[in-house]
C-alpha cells in the first residue's frame, strides 16, 4: 500500500501541551480588520497508562484560541475536562468505551450510551462559549483561560443522558439555537428537534418518529425550516450494548433502504415532507435558504460513510471514497424535490463553511479541505484548501499544500471591509513536526497564505472552529 501522508504520524504522536503565550513568528502579514478570537476542538490525546485509541474521533478534547487584539496575537490551548477525562485521569487508565475503540470491562454512561470525549466542536451563544462532542451536552468554558466550568443543561431543560449533536445551529439574526439528537431505540427510533431562545432557554424538544436508527452527525436550517439528510447507516444496538462492540462496528451501512431528506418547521418542529434522495450519505451540510419559493439545500454528498477511514490512527483515508457539494432544492408549495445539481470538485470534501452571516440566507461562496489524491489506495490526509461558489460548476480556486505538510480544522471566514474576507485553517509541517495557522485571502486562496502564525509547540489537527469577532 502506498503512503501519500508520509510522516502523518507525527501529527499524532506528540504529548499536548496546555499553554498560553504571545506569538512572535510571525511570517506575511495578519489583516487589520482580523480582531476577536478564534477558537478550535479537536482530539488531542489518544493514549492513557499505556493504552491506545484506534480511531480519530477516540481523542480527548481540547480547545486552541488565537487572540486577535492591539495588534498583537496571543495563544492559549487547554483540554476540555468532560466527565470522561476526569475519571480517567485519576484512574490513570481508559474506563470508557469510545467511537471506534473497545477493551475488556470498559464502561458506557449509564450502560447504553458513549461517555463523549467533547472533541468536535465549540461556539459562543448565549454569552457563553461551548464546548460539543457527540450525543452529549456541551460543556460550557472560560472565554478567556478555557478552563472547563462544567456541563451547560440549558437552564435544566436538559440532562446528561439527553442526545445532543455536535452541530448545533445559531441564526445570525434571531440568536436561537436549533439542535437534535437521535434516540437509538431499535423498534421505536426517533428524532430530538431542540429550539432554544437567544437566552439559552428551551423553546420546545418535539420527538419525530424515525424508519430506522441511523447515525446523523449533522443538519441545516433555512428561515423556516431545519432539514436532516437521513441515510441508511443504521446502528445495531444490541451489539453495541450487549455485545461489546464499538460503535464504529456497531453501525451498518445498508443503502438498498435508500436515503431521505426530512424538512421540519422551525416554528412548530413538526415535519414539512420527507423526500426520498438517491442512496448516499452525507457527513456536513454547507448551508440552507429560501428564495422564490424554493428551498435550497447544500450539503457535501459522500458514496458512502467514511468513519471507518478514520481508524486505524494515524492511517487514514487508505480507501476514502469520492464526494462532492450538492445542491437541491425543493419547491415549497408542493414539497417537491425539482433539481439536484453538484460542483465538481470530487478529493473527498469535508469541514465545509461559509461566512457565518451568511447562515440561513443566500450565499454563493463557501470553503472546504479536500485530498489530492482521493481514488488512489493508501494513507492519505487533507493537503488542499478549497474556494468554491455556486452556480459554478467547479471549485477554480485551490491550495495545494507543500509535501508533507497536512491542513486541519474547518477553514473559517472572517469578514473585513467591503466584501474583502479572509479564511484561517491549520497548517502542519511533518517534516519539522510544527503547527502554524495559516491565513488566506478568502477569495484567492490557490495563492497561498498571506500570514503565517507559527507556534513554539504542535497541536491536534482539529475539527471545527469558530470566530467571535471583537467589537469596536
């Protein structure tokens, strides 16, 4: 098998380091308008008392900031203390199952679920900054230390065995939060639609029965309408529960059922339509809107699941199939699906984003990492940057990455002056077995990166990421 990602490993390999400090290397030049802070999760730690985790989404969270201020920028990198960390820091060993590791006698939370490590993704909302992993609540942190203040149940109305996604939704102009989470019942599966207020207060949690528990990471929400692509990657709970399995082995990819897009209402959380879509999956959606009385749906369309080409850590993607932005839309008088359309661009898309101020609203431009050499058999990782926009038919502006340096974290938009915009995702160099972040024109980025931030330490290559922007 050929090795595209040489030296890969040593983005995993490395002991975290919980710091703070002023960066100083400095090369290029950061755009005035680039002031807040940037915050990233990610899995940091895949080993414990001599253990190791087979699969990337195993690793314990942890959160890097870069703050943007007075002309200066500081870093800071603190792990996220879920209730999984703690217990096990001071067992000094794995208790809990993961995604795609299990051992003898490890545990579940209350014997039917994952003790979530919180390394997916992390927002501010409600005054709060929140830290997300999977089918738990999020935990809330310091904005300014990133220390861990504990678990955020949304004023009570929720608790810890509450299925809670990693995505959440804000609407820029309302301030509401919109989540879900899947309740893995095999005879009685169903969808948890959660609205809160912009004051963190529960709205409504409406229970929309489901055909088959299958495993959804992510959603979309329009003005009107959240929408779900429901593909048939069903979980088997009994081997995951009884049998020991991780949930990585526990899921079933059965496409023979064909895949579904769900249209709810925001307004009542009852379901719009159900529409039958192909047979693939997906892992992100790009963004939602309505115009004209259409309602336009962009996700990143997968062949198949690729949570299996996480494991084994650190040869990924050794088969990761082809996938590509899809747009459809559905006209909202008949809930009707009329048009399908696609971007060619097929090295595996994934960590897709847009300017944020664009969510719920007409956009056309969004961005996303790819793999250069997706189609060929052997590890691999995400070497390219990628502008794309709509109606285009192809994504013309790419970054390749040098050799052997590999990109992580969903690049995110920080919007300047007149349209002007500029893009900050992760840049790790294995050769040197150094991290920096890199920023790029937004709507040139195929030119490289304007500045480079590089830390006295590696960190993870994280997931998603956000940016609070300073007030003036």
């Amino acid at each position: 098998m050929e090795d595209y990602a040489p030296l890969i490993e040593r983005a995993f390999s490395f002991t975290p380091c919980e710091q703070t400090y002023v960066v100083e290397d400095i090369e290029g030049e950061v755009p005035e308008f680039v002031r807040g802070t940037y915050y990233l999760n990610g899995p940091a730690r895949f080993s414990r008392g001599g253990f190791r985790y087979n699969h990337w989404l195993d690793g314990d969270g942890m959160i890097c900031a870069l703050r943007f201020e007075d002309g200066r920028v500081e870093f800071a990198s603190r792990f996220v203390v879920s209730a999984k960390l703690a217990a096990e820091e001071e067992a000094g060993r794995p208790l809990f199952r993961t995604f795609g590791t299990a051992f003898e006698s490890d545990r579940l939370k209350r014997g039917v679920m994952l003790e979530s490590p919180v390394n997916v993704s992390v927002y501010s909302y409600a005054n709060k900054l929140l830290a997300f992993g999977e089918q738990g609540l999020p935990l809330e942190l310091d904005p300014i230390t990133l220390e861990t203040r504990g678990d955020f149940n949304f004023r009570g109305a929720l608790n810890d065995v509450s299925p809670f996604a990693a995505h959440p939704k804000l609407d820029p102009v309302t301030g509401e939060m919109f989540n879900f989470g899947i309740s893995f019942a095999a005879n009685e599966p169903y969808l948890n639609f959660y609205r809160f207020n912009a004051g963190a207060n529960l709205v409504f949690r409406k229970r929309l029965p489901l055909e088959y528990p299958g495993a959804v990471h992510d959603f979309g929400l329009s003005q009107n309408h959240a929408i779900f692509y429901f593909s048939p990657y069903i979980l088997d709970m009994q081997a995951f529960v009884r049998g020991g399995q991780t949930l990585l082995d526990s899921l079933c990819w059965q496409p023979e059922r064909g895949s579904r897009l769900l249209i709810v209402s925001r307004e009542t959380g009852e379901q719009v339509t159900l529409l039958p879509i192909g047979s693939r999956h997906c892992l992100h959606f790009i963004n939602c809107f309505e115009e004209d009385g259409r309602l336009n749906v962009d996700v990143l369309e997968l062949e198949r699941p690729i949570y299996d080409q996480y494991r084994q850590v650190p040869n990924l993607f050794t088969d990761v199939c082809e996938g590509w932005p899809v747009r459809f839309v559905v006209d909202l008088k008949t809930t009707e699906l009329i048009e399908r359309t696609d971007i060619g661009y097929r090295m595996a898309p994934d960590f897709p984003a847009i300017d944020p101020s664009r969510a719920t609203k007409p956009y056309s431009d969004f961005w996303m990492l790819g793999i250069s050499v997706t189609g060929k058999c052997g590890r691999k990782f995400f070497d390219q940057l990628v502008h794309a926009a709509w109606p285009g038919l192809c994504a013309c502006d790419v970054y390749q990455a040098p050799p052997r340096h590999y990109l992580g974290a969903e690049p995110i938009f920080i919007g300047g002056p007149g349209g002007y915009g500029s893009v900050i995702c992760q840049l790790f160099d294995a050769e040197n077995e150094s991290t920096a972040f890199a920023l790029f024109d937004a709507s040139r980025v195929a030119r490289g990166p304007v500045a480079l931030l590089r830390l006295k330490d590696p960190v993870h290559l994280g997931f998603h990421a956000s940016f609070n922007a300073q007030t003036r």
